[in-house]
C-alpha cells in the first residue's frame, strides 16, 4: 500500500520562501548544500524548521512559527559578506509585506497536495549570528505563516 503525501511545513516554507520576490531557483532548502561555491554568487535561504507555533483545533489552519536562516560566503577572503546576506535576508521580510503574493496558491514537490499561505509574518528581527566559519555570514529570522492545504 502506498503511503499518502501531505504537506507540511517546511515544504509550505520551501515553497513560499521561493515565491518571493528575487529569490532563486534552487536557492532555498531544508539542508545547506556543503559546497559552498555553489551558491557563493546568490546566497543560501536554509529553512531551518519549525521553532512553534499552534495548529488550529477545530479546523485544518496551521500556524508555525519557522526558523529561517540567511547565509552568504566570500570563500576567497575569509570575510564574511555580511551585507549580501542581510540583504538576503531584506529580501524575505520584504515578501511578507507583498500583498500580491499572499493567498497564492503554492506546488509543492511532485506527489504532495498544493498549499496556500494566507498570511505570513516575522516575529522576530533578523539577527546576525557570528559563525565559526570566518567565510560565512548568517541571519536569522522567525517567520510566522498561515497555511492550509487544498
């Protein structure tokens, strides 16, 4: 017997994270790629995955609140491009004010149901996270979304 797909959050995250505006293809996941040069030129999107939030009790709304984390890389000099990756990171709180790009319904992988966000939000500032790799330059941000399946 085949196991149904449904949707969850991180790939509702995936997917309206790559919706917005001057985000790339292939230019957010659940995994940071490990090679770097891959994605130095744009940057990262990493969904981290769920930190809260509360399903609705009495009807089929989710509501978490997801990790996301912002990354960009200089691998020649061993600086961290801090400026690329809050831009970066401008970039999704930018898309949570874009009104044109809620209630868009969103496809998922290939054999999982649609989803539509309703509403999305941060709940917390984007913040820079020092890394122990000098190369790289991270911030995070919670992104609260409203979403349901169709």
């Amino acid at each position: 017997m085949a196991v149904t797909q449904v949707a969850n959050t991180e790939l509702v995250a995936v997917a309206w994270l790559l919706a917005a505006a001057g985000i790339e293809p292939g230019q957010v996941a659940t995994t940071l790629p490990s090679d770097a040069a891959a994605w130095e030129a744009n940057g990262f999107v990493h969904v981290v995955g769920a930190v809260g939030g509360t399903p609705q009790l009495h009807y089929a709304l989710r509501e978490p609140v997801v990790q996301v984390d912002a990354y960009a890389v200089n691998l020649s000099s061993g600086k961290p491009p801090w400026a690329r990756a809050a831009s970066l990171v401008e970039l999704i709180v930018a898309a949570t004010y874009d009104t044109a790009g809620l209630q868009r319904v969103l496809t998922l992988r290939p054999g999982y149901p649609q989803a539509r966000v309703l509403t999305a939000h941060l709940v917390s500032e984007p913040r820079r996270m020092p890394s122990d790799n000098a190369s790289y330059a991270r911030y995070q941000t919670d992104l609260a979304l409203h979403w349901i399946t169709l």
